[in-house]
C-alpha cells in the first residue's frame, strides 16, 4: 500500500531542560534562535531555528514531567519528533498506521509549529519515541494550542 502522505521537513523538535531560562538563554545566545511563542502555564517556549521550530520544555512543568526525571545518561530527554506532511487526512493516516500495526496515542488536533496552527497526530515507534504528524498551517485556526 502506497503512503497516503509525503514528508516535507521537520517542523519542531521538543527538548525537554531542566533550567528552561538557562536553556533558552544558550540558544538564544549560541545558536541565534529568536523566542517566539512563551506557553507559561505548559512550561514551554518556542525558539525559531530557520524554517523549523526548537520547543524547550521545563522537566518539571506541565509537558516536560511526563518525561520523568531530568535529562542524563539514563533520562530521556527528547519529548517528540514533528514531521511536516501533506496531505494531512486524519482518516487516511490512521488507517495507513492501523495497516502497520500502530494505533494513535489520541484524535488529531491543531497545535503550533514552525508554520503556525495545524493539524497533528501523534503516535509511538517501536522504541516508544514519540512521533507527531503535522499537516500544513490553517490561518482560520485559534493560536491558543
């Protein structure tokens, strides 16, 4: 069966640190990334890298906890990986990952990514890494995801 979709690019990587001012301070200052979207009550800052996204999660935070604990040798520290597709049909892709044995972790929903408000899907590799679909930006979408 041929894959209902194609991959584009990353969208956004998420990190999850356990100083998240000190974080986003490094790739402000190293890496020249702008901040662009701060979501307090998420623990979650957004840092433009070119035409991707690097999300910073605080490990004690609303998203970052779910990790467990901080990053080291033996924490995971990735929180997702976010690849940008099209098309972006939630029926298509969750039969195209039922065909390979994978169900979702949940329903599409519209989050924020290097484009803005867009549709994603997320579900887990064998490892148990997460791995997030996003469809193409909608303008019409709400931008409080």
């Amino acid at each position: 069966m041929k894959n209902p979709f194609s991959v584009q690019r990353i969208d956004h990587v998420v990190l999850r640190v356990s100083d998240l001012s000190g974080s986003v301070e490094f790739y402000r200052s190293v890496l020249g990334c702008d901040v662009v979207r701060q979501r307090e009550h998420l623990g979650l800052v957004h840092l433009r890298a070119g035409a991707s996204m690097i999300d910073l999660v605080s490990v004690d935070g609303k998203l970052g906890s779910r990790g467990g604990a901080a990053p080291g040798k033996e924490a995971r520290n990735v929180d997702h990986l976010c690849l940008r597709i099209e098309p972006f049909n939630e029926l298509d892709l969750v039969a195209h990952l039922s065909n390979h044995g994978v169900a979702p972790l949940g329903g599409a929903e519209i989050n924020f990514g290097a484009e803005g408000d867009g549709l994603s899907l997320y579900f887990p590799d064998p490892d148990g890494n997460v791995i997030e679909l996003k469809g193409p930006s909608d303008v019409g979408a709400a931008s409080g995801s």
